[in-house]
C-alpha cells in the first residue's frame, strides 16, 4: 500500500517534469524518473517474505523472494539507458544545429 | 491554463493509478508457475547458485540476447549520429596526484568487473553489471587523462572489435547449444561442474563473458564518441 | 517496512521533487545520480541485490557521466555562441 | 516444414553482428553480404511460407520453438501460427525490398545503417514470432530503437526534431506496456500468452482492465491512433524515404499485429467488450479516419500527406477490426496487407523524385513526370489503388471493410470511407498535377548530373523494386481471392484463442 503510494507519486512527479518543463534534459530526466518509479514498484511488490534469490549451498530450502520480476527489472533497466544515452544524444546534435535545448524555441517540436 | 491542465490530467491519472493499483491480493495466482519451478530447480537443473543470473542467462537467455541487442543497436545509432571528424581532448587540468590514485586505482576496477563477470553465477551481479564497470574504466581515462590518451590505449577499431566478438560469443554460445542439447541457447549438461565452484553453470559463464565484453565494449564507445569534440561546427 | 525505509521512501520523495525542482542542470543530474543510490539501497533492503548493483553502476554511474558529458557539450556550445555574437 | 522459424531471427541478428566486423576489414564484402543475406533471408521466408501452404489451408500450421529446451511456461517459446507466418512473411517481403532500394538510395554511412536495418527486421521477426509477453516487450523496443536511429540518419534539424519527439512518445509507451504486462505477471505469475489467455478471466475485472488500458495506451501511441498522432506526420516528413516506407509499411502493421494477438488472443476480447471499449476504439479510430484525410487536404509536402493519408487508413484498420465479426476481421487484415503494399510504393516512388532535388522539400516535386515516366505512371497507380479504383487491389479491401461496416450498420464508416475516397482524389490530385506540369529543364538539368559528388547510386536498383512493388499491387488486385482461404482460418485462430493455447502447452496438465 504505502509502496504503491510512494510508486504513483514518483510517476506523477516524473509526468509532471515531462509535461511542465521547458528544457529537452530535464524532460529526459522526468522519463528517467518515470522509469525508475515503475521499476520501484516492480521490486517493492514482493509477495511473500523470503530471502536473497541466491541458493545458498548450506542451506538449500530456504525461501527466497520471486526472482522473475527482478530478471525483468534487470532487462528493462539495461534496455532504459540506453535509450536515454540514443535520446540524449540526439538533444546534443539538435543543439548543435539549433544552437538551443528550449521546448518553446524550437518550432519544430510544436508542428 | 498549461499549468492547469496539466495539474488535472496528474491528479486525474494519479488517483486513477492509486485506486487500480492500491493493493493486488494475490489469491489467484497460479499453483505451480515458472517462479516456484526456478526457486526448486535451479542448482540442480542449471548448476547455477544465483537464480537471477540463471533466468538472464539460461531459462530466458533468449531475453539477454534481446537485450545485449539493444544495446549494440544503440551503440550503432550514436555513433551514426555522431559520426563526424573528431579531434580527441586532452585533459591538463589536473594534478599529478589525481593521475597517479587513478592510475593505481584503474587495475583493482578492471580486477572487480571480471570478478563481477566471472562469478555472475555464484554472487550479485554478471555480465551486465560487470560489463558497464568496465565501461567505467573508459570513463575514468577520459576523465583524468583525457581522450586523446584512451584512443592511443584503446582505439575505437579495438573496442569495435571486442564488441562485436561478445556478440557472435553469445550467439555461438546458442549455436553450439543446438549442437550439444538440440535447442538454441540450451545449457549443455557436459559442461556443469559442482554447483559452488567457479567452472559450474555450463554455458553461463561464456554468456556472461559474451554479454560483458559487448556491453563494456559498447558503452564505452558510447561514451567515447559522446565526449568527443568535433572539429569543425557544420 | 523497516525503520530504515520509513526514512529511506520519504526521502526518495524528496529527492525526486528536488530532481524536477532545481533549475540548473548539473544539480538536478547529481541529484538524479543520488535518487538512483537511494533506490539502489531500497533494493538491497528488498532482497534484490542484483538490479541494486545495475541501479548504482549504470544509473548512479554510467549514466551520470554521459549527462554531465552532454551538459558540458551543451554549455561549450552556447558559450562559444555567445562570444561569437560579440566579436 | 523443414527448418526452425528461429533462422527467421537468427540470420539478419548474426548479419548486423558481422557487418562492423567485415567493415573494419573490407567495404565491398559487406556490400556483398547485404545483398547474400537480405537474400537469403527472403529464401527462407519463401520457402516457409511454401512449405506452410498445405497446412495452412487446411488450419493445421502451427509451429513452435522450445528456446534453451524449457517447456512453454517455463522458458520463452516460439509460436508460429499462421497469423504469425502472414506478418513475418511481410517483414521478409518488405525488409527486402527497402535493403535493396536502399543499395540504390542511401550514399553514407552505409555501414551503420545496414546494421539498423536487419537489426530492426530481427526485432520485427521476433515481435511476430514470439509466444512470451516479456519477449514481446524486449522485441518491441528493439524495434523502436532502431526505427529511432534510422529516423534521425539524415542528421538535419527537422529530422532530429522528429525523432525527439517520436523517442518521448515511444518510451512512455514502453514504460505503459512494461506497467502492464508487470501488473499481468503480478496477477498471474506467468509471462506465457498462452497461459494468460488461459487464465486472464482469472484476475479481477479492476486489474484486468487496468492492465489492459495501459497496453491499450502504449500501442495506440505507437500507431498514432487519434489522441496520439502528434508525432507521425513530423516523422514520416523527415525520415529518408526508405525509412517512412518503413515505418508505414512494416512497423504499423506489426503493431497491428501486437494489437490482434494480445488483444484477440491474450486477453480475448472480452475484456474489452465488457468494457464497452471495443465502441471506444472505434470511435476513436474513426476519428482519427477523419482527421488523417482532413489534415492531408492541406499539405504541401509529399511525404507529409502521405503521413496523414496513413494515418487515415491505419484508424480505418484499427476501426473495422474492432467491429469483432469475421469479416471485419478479414477486411482489416486484407487492408493491412494491401495498404502495407500501396503506401510502400508511394513512399517508395515518392522518394524517388525527392532525391533529385535540391531546395525547399515542398517544390521538388515539381516536373516529376519528366524525370521518368514509369515510376510517375507507378506513383498513380498507387494512389489510384489507394483511391480505391476497381481493377487494382485498394478497392478490394475498401469493399470488404464496406461491407463489414454494413454488417454491423455503423453508417457514419461508410459515410467516411466515401468521404476519405473523394477526399483522397482531391489531395492526390494536386500532386500528380505539379509532377505533370513543373518546369522541364530543371528535372533535366539535375538529372543529368550526379546528385552528389562521389555518391555511390546505382538508379536501377530503386526502379527495380518500385516496378516489383507495381506488380505486386495489380497482381494482388486481380486475384483477391488468394486470400480468402488462409484467412478464415486465422481469422477461426483470432476468434478462438483456445485453439492457441491448445497448440501452445499442449499436453502440459494444468488446474
């Protein structure tokens, strides 16, 4: 409950920094953000009490926690930074040709 | 009015979010999924101690594969994007004291990354993690000694290279697992050693090496041609 | 719900509201690095020490250094803008 | 059939991987092994689809692949159905023909766009193939990484633009189906589409739909279904031709695709008819029908119109197979396909005459017909097509989309689909007029000279493909009715999802 609180809160700042901000890194930053509160939620959910999910050889019945969703958190962390490197990159070549970062300056983002 | 908009379209998505997500009673999940069978099996069906690297890299290997290729598309991306005539900065700014800690701290850094890759199926971490601290090395010669003295070390052509050989690794890997098991990717029985020890896990551990040597490779070519400084403006 | 996360959970809050809130740049990139550590020990505390060693390497790490990278990038172009109007 | 699906995958994976490698090496080799490869991957799709005919037709081609040796709900499958062989044979036909109009159309950086490209064919293989919800998410983002790539190869400020913004949209529409398919997994505890079509009716009815608005929410982002069209027409504007012909051609209708099999198949449809959704998305793919011809009628620009004129038949896609009956179904898939072919050729030819000309991109298509003819017949016939005139295939699926709307008596589509034909004369028209009529001596002038100095452009190989792309587009619209049969048994999968499920876990006893 209180994890999921936290969740959308961090969601709903992350859309906020998204929707509201005027330069093109802190908008990444927001998705960054986003990414990062679903990833929270992810991990935080966990179902029932357990341990590390690594066997340990002494004591091979021990319950561990569900690792599925931390391979898949695992994944999606790798896969969300490098779109944000691709992203962030392409905000440098932008600024090169257009010589601003500034939503409202650029006309091409409004079309 | 921009403000307000999107002060309702927050609180409207936000309690929405709240009220379907609150709380997920867990009644109705399946009796035996994928999970419970990977708690009980793992060590005796992968030889593998940490459950997580042996879904990465074994039960759903066929993901990592997915994921190592994002990556590598990325780095082609960037450096299609950034492709121009570059010239590599040299750092002056700091001190010599700066250069020597770092110099001797380099190798403990590349030592861990292995460490981290190597034993990705006993311990936290694997190719992934292991692989981005190798990146970090790059990082950190481009920050105390400056570019110029990372192209003499490591030319792109080489990490190109190192790149591209994680790469066909992780996909001979699944080839000769076709050849050994008869599915790709498979994790042939011959060569599990005793679950603990470093040489266990069959075909982990060259995954793992794969993965890391082509996102270490990769990243660092990402940050390299990130930090680069063009020649000539347009 | 240790006590160590009801410190840590408004904590992360905080920081994420100060992420969005500074107007520079470069504080706003250090403090997302320090977000990223923050959720990296929820993660430990979570049992999940695997994506807490991802979190902090790429997220505290690696991509710290191509923020600050591709905000200096940025900087020297403006300020080489900026001269060049003067002259 | 003789071999795995997975070389499907494999083959462009392990030619991406090789290029950088050959390319330190040797520049003419990797040329050389583009066009072996793009070839060889179209041999074997042919040869699938050959093999798979048989049974195809009498509704027994099913074929799946047990990756790392683990029984579906355990690991990741393959599941190759035959809705499954009709798009990948679509990704094969079409990555072909833009591997090899882009011998003839991209001058640099050759390198590093092959790799994108049979990276972005992978990625679309394995979205189409995959029998995992996990998978399937890996895979979409291969596929929207390098589209995003290949969008900003111009490296223009307009084409930098457009991918920023495409990347903004495209990651929130990530992070909504990463959200929906973890509140999936949490519900049920399995990442198998088969095993969640086996027991989506299992979670409660606020999860179930919350979890499929947020799948829902990402895959109309990424097919730019109406609230969600900001970024086409910016994207599709300033991409290379190539990549437009792309993403309208292959990328959209593997969306499509997504949006079958996890909304047919996965969830069953249901869930969204309980909902009252299914009304939903047919008002707003109607919408979005309306909006794309409206906004088309005012553009200047080539491409961009095309852009809109895309997005008008993709709502009209999403709208008719929302009716949910099968000939609904068979009209919408027959449109994608045929729509896939008509919009490919008219980016493809389009793109044609853009290269020869220097200047604002609004005028270069003034004087196209004198620059030649065949490919300017070609672009007709496209449009025509597009139009819906009878002997070519546009007017088939237009006629079964009718007839489907009829059906189910939603007037106000066929009101559209009439007002979207006139609309369509009056927005092609102007373009085929400045073709016609531009000045003589420009078009010749330039076409005389090398576009580029030291470009390495090889004309026929792009004439090559726009004629194929004719032929196909008039073949397909003498014989519709090739169709008929393999359809109505994808369309028997898509309304009986448990035909699916059987086939994937098979002799797996569950509770």
């Amino acid at each position: 409950m209180i994890y999921s609180l936290c969740f959308v809160a961090l969601f709903m700042i992350g859309l906020y920094s998204i929707l509201a901000q005027r330069d093109l890194i802190k908008m990444v930053i927001g998705l960054n953000l986003v990414e990062g509160a679903v990833f929270f939620w992810t991990i935080t959910m966990v179902r029932e009490a357990g341990g590390v999910p690594i066997v340990d050889l002494a004591f091979p019945e021990l319950p561990m926690v569900d690792p599925i969703p931390q391979a898949l958190t695992l994944t999606a962390i790798v896969i969300s930074a490098s779109t944000t490197a691709l992203l962030l990159t392409i905000i440098v070549e932008l600024n090169r040709m257009a010589r601003t970062i500034e939503i409202d300056s650029l006309k091409g983002l409004r079309e | 009015m921009k403000v307000f908009l999107t002060a309702i379209i927050l609180a409207f998505t936000g309690g929405a979010l709240f009220v379907n997500l609150g709380s997920i009673p867990d009644s109705f999940l399946l009796s035996h999924t994928a999970s419970r069978f990977y708690r009980e099996a793992v060590v005796t069906e992968t030889g593998a101690l940490n459950t997580v690297s042996a879904i990465l890299y074994d039960f759903r290997a066929f993901d990592s594969l997915g994921e190592s290729t994002v990556i590598f598309a990325t780095v082609s991306g960037i450096v299609l994007l950034l492709s121009r005539k570059t010239l590599p900065v040299s750092s002056a700014g700091l001190s010599l004291i700066v250069k020597r800690t770092f110099g001797i701290l380099t190798p403990f850094v590349f030592l861990l990354s292995v460490y981290i890759i190597l034993h990705g199926h006993l311990s936290p971490g694997g190719g992934f993690q292991g692989g981005v601290l190798l990146a970090v090395i790059t990082i950190i010669f481009c920050i105390i000694y400056g570019s110029s003295f990372d192209l003499s070390r490591y030319p792109p052509q080489r990490k190109t290279l190192i790149e591209t050989t994680g790469a066909l690794l992780f996909l001979g890997v699944g080839i000769i697992g076709i050849a050994l098991t008869g599915s790709f990717l498979g994790n042939p029985s011959a060569w599990r050693g005793v679950p603990g020890t470093l040489p266990s896990a069959g075909s982990i551990v060259p995954i793992n090496l794969g993965v890391g040597l082509k996102v270490g490779a990769g990243l660092a070519i990402i940050f390299y041609s990130m930090i680069q400084k063009t020649l000539k403006r347009q | 719900m240790t006590l160590l996360e009801a410190f840590l959970l408004p904590l992360l809050l905080v920081i994420a509201i100060l992420v969005v809130a500074f107007r520079d740049l470069l504080s706003s990139v250090i403090t997302l690095s320090v977000f990223s550590t923050v959720l990296a020990i929820i993660y430990i505390i979570h049992q999940a020490p695997d994506v807490a060693l991802a979190e902090v390497v790429i997220g505290s790490g690696l991509m710290t250094a191509v923020y600050i990278a591709v905000i200096s990038k940025i900087r020297t172009y403006r300020q080489t803008h900026k001269r060049g109007e003067k002259e | 059939m003789i071999f795995s699906p997975l070389l499907l995958i494999l083959l462009p994976l392990g030619t991406a991987f090789l290029i950088p490698l050959v390319d330190l090496f040797h520049v003419e080799t990797r040329r050389l092994m583009v066009i072996i490869s793009a070839s060889f991957s179209l041999f074997l799709g042919f040869a699938a689809l050959w093999s798979a005919w048989p049974e195809l037709l009498a509704g027994t081609f099913f074929h799946s692949y047990h990756l790392s040796g683990w029984l579906p709900p355990l690991g990741i499958n393959l599941a190759f159905d035959s809705l499954g062989l009709l798009f990948s044979s679509l990704v094969t036909l079409f990555s072909f023909l833009i591997i090899v109009y882009s011998i003839g159309f991209i001058g640099h950086h050759e390198g590093k766009y092959y790799v994108l490209l049979f990276l972005f064919q992978a990625g679309c293989q394995g979205i189409v193939m995959t029998g995992d919800i996990f998978n399937l998410y890996v895979f979409i983002e291969l596929s929207a990484i390098t589209s995003y790539a290949l969008i900003a190869f111009e490296r223009d400020r307009s084409s930098l633009e457009a991918t920023i913004k495409y990347m903004v949209y495209g990651i929130l529409a990530g992070v909504f189906i990463f959200l929906g398919i973890i509140i999936i997994y949490r519900s049920l505890g399995t990442l198998n589409i088969a095993e969640i079509a086996d027991n989506f009716h299992r979670i409660p009815l606020t999860l179930q739909r919350t979890s499929v608005v947020f799948l829902l929410t990402g895959l109309l982002i990424k097919l730019g279904v109406f609230p969600f069209h900001f970024w086409m027409a910016k994207v599709y504007g300033s991409a290379p031709a190539s990549i437009s012909a792309l993403l309208s051609g292959t990328l959209a209708k593997v969306n499509i695709y997504i949006l079958l099999r996890l909304f047919w198949v996965g969830t069953g449809f249901s869930v969204l008819r309980e909902a009252g959704w299914d009304r939903f998305l047919l008002g707003i793919a109607l919408l979005s029908t309306i909006l794309g011809h409206v906004l088309a009628l005012r553009e200047r620009e080539v491409k961009r119109m095309l852009a809109f004129s895309s997005m008008g038949h993709m709502g009209m896609i999403v709208a008719v197979l929302s009716l949910n009956t099968p000939l609904g179904l068979f009209a919408g898939l027959l449109h994608a396909v045929f729509h896939a072919l008509m919009k490919t050729g008219l980016f493809l030819s389009a793109g044609y005459f853009l290269r020869f000309r220097e200047g604002p991109k609004e005028k270069r298509f003034t004087g196209a017909a004198y620059r030649k003819l065949p490919i300017f017949i070609g672009f007709i016939i496209f449009a025509l097509s597009m139009i819906g005139i009878p002997p070519l295939n546009g007017f088939f699926s237009k006629w079964f989309t009718m007839q489907a709307f009829l059906e189910k008596d939603v007037y106000p589509a066929i009101a559209l689909i009439y007002s979207g034909n006139i609309l369509g004369l009056i927005y092609y028209l102007p373009f085929v007029r400045q073709g016609m009529l531009g000045k003589e001596s420009i078009m010749k002038q330039k076409s005389t000279s090398s576009p580029t100095p030291g470009f390495f452009y090889q004309e026929r190989f792009v004439t090559t493909v726009v004629y194929i792309l004719i032929l196909l587009v008039m073949s397909s619209g003498l014989l519709p009715f090739v169709f008929q049969e393999p359809f109505e048994v994808m369309i028997a999968e898509l309304t009986e999802p448990i035909r699916y499920i059987e086939h994937v876990l098979g002799g797996i006893i569950h509770e």
